[in-house]
C-alpha cells in the first residue's frame, strides 16, 4: 500500500482503466474507509450504490456521455440519504422533523455524501487504483437515474465515483498556490495583491494546458470554470429535490 504522502500528493482524476478486476482486499479497504468517515452528529447521512452490472453502467454511459463510467471496473454512485433515518424513526415510532425541507439538511446530505467519497478516493488510490468522480450523474438526467437506481424519497445522487486499475498516469495539474488557498486567521484583505496572483495562476494553467501530456488545448483557468458555470445554469436541482421528496423552504 502507498503511504500517505504518496497517496494524497499524487493523485490526479485517471479517466482509463485496464480490463483486470479490482482486488476483493481493494475494495473491501474501500468500503471500510467509507464506513469510517466522519459525518454530521454520527448521523451518518449518505449511501453508496456500488454498482459492477455491465449493462447499468452503459446506460449511464448514455445518460452522461461520460465513457469512464463504462470503463471502469466499479462505479459508486454517492447519494445523500435521510431514508435510512426516517424508517428507523416509523418503526420505533418516533417522530421526525422536516429536516429534509431545510437548506442546512441538504447541505448535511451533500458534505457527509462528499467526505464519504472523499474517503473512498483516498483508500483506492493508497491500494495502487485510479478514480473520477463524476458530477454528471448528479445533473445530466435526475430523474432518469433516480428510476433506474431505484431512489426513494429522501435520497438523491450527490456525485458518482468510477475506480479501476490505472491505464494512464495524467500529469498533476497545477492548483492554486498557498497563499490563495490559505488565508491568516481572516479572509484576506490585499484584494488587489490576490488578483495579481489570481492572474500569475491563470496564467500557469494556461501554460499546462498547452503543454500536458495527453491532449492539449488553448483555454485559460477563469475562462474555462466560467464556461461551466454558464452551462451549469441550466441544472434544475431545486425540481429534482423536490422530486426526491425535499422542499427547502428556509
Ligand atoms: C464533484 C466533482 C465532480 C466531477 N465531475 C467530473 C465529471 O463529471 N467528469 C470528469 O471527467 N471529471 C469530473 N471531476 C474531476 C475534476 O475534473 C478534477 O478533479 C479536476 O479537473 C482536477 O483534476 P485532478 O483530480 O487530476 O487534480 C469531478 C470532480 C469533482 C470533485
């Protein structure tokens, strides 16, 4: 196994895998460390679809566009998850709270579902696998994944995550340096000190991605993210709550 420096301060997102099946010592390495991560009030508000069905993954393949998810070898799919609780709570007959119609209960659903897959990113990459997550099944067709996932109400898909053995080992990509990252005791006050820097990085990204190994491109950081946001605009993630049976009011 890597050791921890390795294992965080190597990582890159790997996108191709080899045909061979993941270790049952990999994977169960996996789902202890996901079992282990630290959640809100020990509330433990999240599940994990692990998902090895062929067929499945194509079709979310279809869904998202996103090839990885046919490649893989596992594909787990985080979910926010206040089923759990609440079955538990009609079976002792207690009552519970609208907690899900809270913008603090989908928050809770979304971190401890995030740390979670966090803790499954770490233990494959220790065990020698690649991962991505995979925000698309999040926003490419909720209510489509929803049905073939069989959610019920108070879940729903946070990110998915796709593991396998590497095929590829992508450069690391330049992050934001420290001093953008980490700010003294109070957000930083030197607005124009931060630009400058912001744009020393900008300018770092666009020399990677120029250069990389791999395919290149022409695009800077800021322009890049901003496209994304321009196309996340038009994710109705407040109707697919609702769907999944949520209805953040305050
Ligand atoms: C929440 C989340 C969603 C992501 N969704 C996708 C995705 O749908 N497809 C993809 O190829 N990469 C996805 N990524 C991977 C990011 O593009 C990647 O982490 C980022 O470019 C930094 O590269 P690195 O992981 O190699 O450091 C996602 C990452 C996160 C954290």
């Amino acid at each position: 196994m890597k050791d921890v420096k390795e294992t965080l301060l190597e990582r890159t997102s790997v996108r191709r895998y080899e045909r061979e099946d993941i270790p049952q010592e990999a994977l169960d390495f996996i789902y202890r460390a996901v079992e282990n991560t630290p959640t809100s009030y020990n509330g433990q508000q999240f599940s994990v679809i692990d998902i090895s069905d062929q067929p499945l993954k194509e079709e979310l393949y279809a869904i998202t566009g996103q090839k990885q998810l046919k490649t893989c070898r596992r594909l787990m799919i985080f979910c926010s998850d206040y089923n759990k609780i609440l079955l538990l709570a009609k079976r002792k007959g207690l009552e519970a709270p609208e907690f899900t119609d809270t913008m603090d209960g989908v928050m809770i659903g979304v971190i401890d579902a995030s740390l979670a897959m966090m803790s499954a990113v770490v233990a494959a990459q220790a065990c020698g696998l690649g991962s991505n997550c995979i925000g698309y099944l999040r926003t490419a067709d909720p209510a489509k994944i929803a049905e073939l996932l069989k959610l019920p109400k108070g879940v729903f898909v946070v990110c998915g995550l796709a593991i396998g053995v590497p095929r590829e080992q992508p450069d690391l990509k330049p992050k934001e340096p420290k001093s953008l990252v980490f700010h003294e005791n109070h957000y930083r006050q030197d607005t124009d000190a931060m630009v400058n820097e912001l744009a020393d990085y900008d300018a770092v990204v666009s020399e990677y991605n120029r250069t990389r190994s791999g395919s290149t491109t022409e695009n800077d950081w800021c322009g890049h993210i901003l496209d994304y946001y321009r196309h996340a605009m038009s994710y109705r993630i407040l109707d697919y709550l609702k769907a999944q049976g949520y209805d953040v009011k305050r």
